[in-house]
C-alpha cells in the first residue's frame, strides 16, 4: 500500500503536538513523524533531531536552493521548513507520514503534485487558545498577542483543506483524525 502525506495545521497553541504524539503512541506501526527544521531556538527541553532540526539561517538558505523542503515558510521572524526525503522515504514504504506544518506551508503542498490529505486543527474559541498559549509559558505577552494576530488569519484559510475539526477533546480529536486517515488510504 502507498504512504500517505498528512498535514496537520492550525494556529499555535491548537494542540497539534499533542495530536500527532497520541497517533504515534494509537498506531506506531502506521504513523511517522515529520521533523521539520528550524532557526528559531529550543524551547523548554526541546531536542535537536528529536522535536525539529535547529539550524542555522545560512543553512536553511542553503536547503532552500537544494531543493530539500517540501515547503517552507518565516513565521514570527524565524524560518521554518519539512524536509522531503524523510517523506518521500515513508511514503514509499507505506507509511503515514504526519505533518506538524504551519498554514502557509500546508498552503504550498497543496499546490504540488505530492499526494496528501490535510487537516486543519481549530481552537474551540479565541480565549481557550489564549489559554493554551499562555499556559505553555514559552512566549511573552508580545508574542503571544502576534500569534493571536497571525491566528486569525489562520483560521480563515480553513476552509481551503480535506478536513477542519475542532480539538476540544484530545482524545476524540485523535479518534477522528485516526479515522479520516484510515478511511482516506482505502480510497486512494
């Protein structure tokens, strides 16, 4: 059976993470983690190769003319980019590669000729994503308030994926999104 490219996005702080780590632990043997790369520092106990590729921008620039991301883009003023040979690794071994990508990025796999099914993660409303921001404790109020800003814009361009789902239930959400993959790679 042929892999599957699944981009999972969403504002900030909409539990993307969460989602793809309970996929990973529902069905190992299926699921595959993208690691993206980075310019932006660690947060908190974040490891380099484990949760993204911390890098350089000089670097990223240099992938950038290698053609070595599927998509990329600059949020928040850093640059971030899914590299495509993990990718097109899994998906030739049947594989459910799973996306961790922001919506400009889903936006440029779109266009491609890479088959994918993408997803778009929905906040149950503006204060609960308020919340889970500022809960991780990882940004400042000025930041926070850029990325309820950039949200916003996010948001709108939902109706342009596969699928939208509201994560007010971790649990559930994970259900569901088990299932619309499962169901996606039987009729393709």
């Amino acid at each position: 059976m042929q892999g599957l490219i699944v981009l999972l996005s969403g504002p900030s702080g909409v539990g993307k993470n969460s989602i793809i780590n309970e996929l990973r632990q529902l069905n190992p043997e299926l699921y595959e983690y993208s690691i993206s790369a980075t310019t932006r520092l660690p947060r908190g106990d974040e490891k380099d190769g484990i949760n993204y590729y911390f890098i350089s921008k000089s670097q990223f620039l240099q992938w950038i003319n290698e053609s070595k991301f599927i998509e990329w883009a600059t949020y928040n003023e850093n640059y971030y980019g899914t590299p495509l040979k993990p990718i097109l690794d899994n998906v030739s071994k049947g594989k459910v590669t799973l996306t961790e990508i922001d919506v400009k990025g889903a936006l440029q796999v779109m266009q491609t000729t890479l088959k994918h099914f993408s997803i778009f993660i929905m906040p149950p409303d503006r204060n609960v994503l308020l919340n889970r921001l500022k809960s991780r404790a990882t940004d400042d109020p000025s930041s926070i308030e850029k990325r309820l800003e950039i949200a916003e814009w996010e948001m709108q361009q939902s109706i342009k994926f596969d699928k939208t789902l509201v994560n007010d239930d971790l649990i559930e959400t994970v259900k569901a999104i088990d299932y619309l993959i499962l169901n996606r790679m039987k009729t393709e």
